[in-house]
C-alpha cells in the first residue's frame, strides 16, 4: 500500500519509489525538509524527471560543477533567460554550449543526481499528489527506477540497511510476479551471487553464511532485492515450484549477464518488430502470443514467457528513440503476461481452451483469424462474452468482447463491457481505464459508466479522480442518491 503521505523517518524511499513504479503510479512525490524542497514526477509508475529548489541542483550549478560549461557561457546563457524568459538549457543550446543530446544527456544526470541525494534523506515528510502533472515543468526523460535505485544504495550504511530488512530467519524466495524479474535493472556481482543463492527455502541467515562474500555485502545485496521487488519474503514448500524458482532465478542471471556484456541487446528489438506484434496481437490467442502449441508443457510456456518477456518488457528500453514505443510496449507485455498467466495455471488453461472451443464451433469465426464484419456476427460474440464474465471466466469474456468490438466498433456496450472485463483481470488496469473513459466519451449521459469508472478509481486508490467523475455524473442525474452515496464515499477517504 503507497502512503498518501508521512515521515520520511518511517519508510524506505527505495522501496517507495519501487511501489510507485509496480503501481504504475502516475502523479508527484514531494519530499520536503526544513527549507529543502524535492519533487519527482512519475507517468504510469515511469520518473520523468525531478526538480529542487536548492541553488546547487539546478542546471547551470550541475553542469558548472561538472566541467560541462565555463562560466563565461553560464553568463551568456544567463542573459538570454533574463532577456528572454527562455529556460537555461534552451539558452545554452542556442549559444552552441551544448548539443541537443548533449543537453539531453546533462539533464538526465541532473535529475538522477537530485533523486540520488534524496536516498541520503534521514528525516523529512513526503506525500503523494495524484492531480495531473505539471506539464509545462518537466521535460520526460524517462528514467530507469531499478539502476537509480542501486546507484543510490550504493554508499549505504548498516543501521538503514538493518532497519528495513526483515527478521534473519524469514525466507528469501524470487518474485512471484515473474515480470518483475526482467526489469531495466544492473545488478552487480554481489548482488548476482546472492540472488543465484535465493530459491525459497533459505533463510537469511543461512544466505549470509553461503555468499562468501560477508555479513554485510549479503545483507546489502538482500536489502537491493527486496528494494527492486525481484526478491520477497515467503517460503516454497513444493518441490516442483522450488525447481521453477531455480529456473527463473538462472534465466534472470543469464539474461542480465548477458545485458552487461552487449548493452546493445535490447535494440535488437526493433521500432517494427514492436509495432508488428502490437499490431497482431488482437488476431492471436493465448498460445499464438506466446509462440507454443496447443500441448506444450508448463516448462514450455515459461520458457516461451521468459523469452518474449527479454524482447518486450518495457523496462529493457529505455533508449530516447523508444519513447513513442512506450505505451505500446506495456500494452504488449500486458498481453504476454497475461497469456503467461492463464497458460500456467491448469484450472485457468481448462477454462481458455473450453472458451476456444465454443468459439471454433460458431461460424465465421476462429479464436485468432477470421472474422464476419456485422451486427449479428457481433451481438453473439457480446452474448458469448456477458456468459463468461457471469461465470467469472474473465479472459473468455475478453476475447468475446474484443472481437465483438472488431466486428462493431461503435457499440458503447462492447467498449464497456470489455473495460468491466479487464478490470478483473491482474495487470489490466491501465486498459480497463482506457475503454471505461472511451465508454463516458461516447456516452457521456449514462451515468452506469461513471459510476464504474468511479469505483474502478475508488479500487485502485484514486480518490481525488474517482470524486471527479461522480460529480460529472451528478450532472447528467443530480437526483441519484447512489451516485451522491459515491461522492460522500470518496470525499470521507481523501
């Protein structure tokens, strides 16, 4: 659970800004303490940049302070700003001080430097603002959460390593949330060593004594972990799950190895191959994403999971020329997970093949091709969708309701319903938004779609949003005591 707010004294900002990215937050973090003032500005749990109201954070002292700039072109470009009103960077590229990736380049180290310094923070408050971001202030860099994370526990000391760490009996297992495992973060040796060392039945304890490399550096390599969310506590009882956390644990190694040795890995994923896969997606069933057969074996699909999470996951590209690509890439990996997901899990496997099945039998339609462009073709599969939504069968339901739209793509209905779905699907929140707002836009007088996007908001901790939309539908039925019982709800919880 992310705090609204608190002391500083009290939490672990790495883990904080690591939840914030899980949560795929998006708002600002402001820490303050006595006169010092940090902001960090966070799209869908991603920072975008970060600001101080401290002289020696600001550009033109960094990039002085650096050796990036002489105090002559500080001047200049000093000038321009007063005359102007121009930011500093603007002024330093039109004075040729710097290029544009130059620039580029100086504010993301400045930015990286402010977050690094507020890891330092002993005392301090800090609360959450989820109102809409201050666009005019940032420039997105887009920056990746796990390397700041352990740059910044980097020089840490014993007494906040110990403070957060649980208990040295508990039991260090892998990220039960396989995504979480490939995510844009450098571990170094120590913490490598460790983690080939984490497999659910260790405790702690245990794991300092089997490092080799200290007490201490154990200990450190475990608090970076937890920090980066690879690594939980919770013991694996089964044999056959420890074997799977053995296995994930060695594909994560291997692949971030390999990261260190040929950074240029992940650009091998091309801008087309990304867009093709988007494209496709909606035309393939759970298998035909992950690139198995119909009898492959749940090693199989790990495997086949692992292997398309290296190419897609949208932490492993953070390359600036991959900015557009971002939202498609979460859209995507979304989509892999969650084949993943179903795939994994026999009762959940059952229950997706039957869903294939029904729909194989219908005429003039197959799980993945085909498709009848009508109204009629359109309204069985939205009926064969509101069946598996009812039986909770919520990826049946899906697939029913995406090729519902497909077939008529402005029906409300299908929009809704298909955003309904997702919502009760893990990981698809940030697509169940999408098609609930789509849903208001193209209906905005039923007051039905507030309120579910309204509880939606509500759900996942977006007070001040979910207010907003109840008041929208207040208007449109000012006399609807549910929708006034809605607005006392989140007005009592912000």
């Amino acid at each position: 659970m992310i705090p609204a707010a608190g002391d500083i004294k009290d939490m672990t900002l790495p883990w904080l800004f690591q939840d914030l990215r899980t949560g795929k937050r998006t708002g600002t973090a402001i820490f303050s303490r006595d006169a010092e003032l940090k902001k960090v500005f966070f799209k869908d749990g991603d920072i975008l940049f970060a600001s101080s109201n401290l002289e020696e954070d600001r550009l033109g002292e960094f990039l002085l302070r650096t050796g990036k700039i002489s105090q002559t072109q500080f001047d200049k470009a000093s000038e321009i700003v007063i005359k102007t009103g121009k930011k500093l960077g603007a002024a330093l590229f039109e004075e040729g001080a710097l290029t544009s990736h130059e620039l580029v380049s100086q504010v993301k180290l400045q930015v990286k430097e402010i977050i690094l310094k507020l890891f330092m923070w002993r005392d301090g408050s800090f609360q959450f603002d989820g109102n809409p971001l201050p666009i005019s202030e940032i420039i997105p860099l887009h920056i990746s959460t796990g390397d700041l994370i352990i740059a910044g526990v980097r020089d840490i000391d014993w007494k906040t390593v110990r403070k957060s760490l649980p208990l040295l009996k508990a039991i260090i297992r892998p990220a039960s949330d396989p995504s979480l495992l490939f995510q844009n973060a450098h571990l170094e040796q120590d913490q490598l060593e460790v983690f080939s060392l984490i497999d659910g039945s260790k405790s702690i304890e245990e794991l300092c004594g089997m490092s080799g490399i200290g007490d201490f550096n154990t200990l450190k390599s475990i608090y970076i972990l937890l920090a980066l969310r690879m690594a939980e506590t919770g013991e694996i009882r089964v044999e056959a799950e420890k074997k799977f956390a053995q296995e994930v644990v060695r594909e994560t190694i291997s692949s971030k190895e390999l990261h260190a040795e040929q950074p240029a890995v992940a650009a091998t994923v091309t801008k087309e191959m990304i867009q093709q896969a988007y494209d496709d997606r909606e035309l393939k069933n759970h298998y035909e994403m992950l690139g198995v057969d119909r009898n492959a074996s749940v090693q199989e699909i790990r495997r086949a999971y692992f292997r398309c999470a290296k190419l897609y996951h949208p932490d492993r590209h953070f390359d600036p020329e991959m900015n557009d690509m971002k939202e498609k890439l979460e859209t995507l990996f979304t989509w892999i997970h969650d084949a993943y997901e179903t795939l994994s899990s026999q009762s959940e496997r059952d229950s997706y093949n039957l869903s294939l099945a029904e729909r194989k039998k219908k005429p003039g339609t197959h799980a993945g091709q085909g498709r009848r462009s009508n109204p009629e073709a359109a309204a069985d599969q939205f009926s064969e969708g509101l069946k598996q939504f009812q039986v909770q069968n919520y990826w049946g339901a899906e697939e029913s309701f995406q090729w519902a739209m497909r077939l008529e793509p402005g029906n409300v209905e299908y929009v809704f319903h298909l955003g309904l779905t997702l919502s009760r699907i893990p990981r698809r929140g940030h697509e169940a938004e999408k098609y609930l707002v789509k849903a208001v836009e193209m209906a905005p007088s039923n007051v039905e779609y507030y309120l579910e996007l309204g509880n939606f908001y509500m759900k996942n901790g977006l007070k001040a949003k979910a207010l907003t939309v109840f008041r929208n539908a207040l208007r449109y039925d000012p006399n609807s005591d549910k929708i006034k019982a809605s607005i006392n709800s989140a007005g009592d919880q912000l």
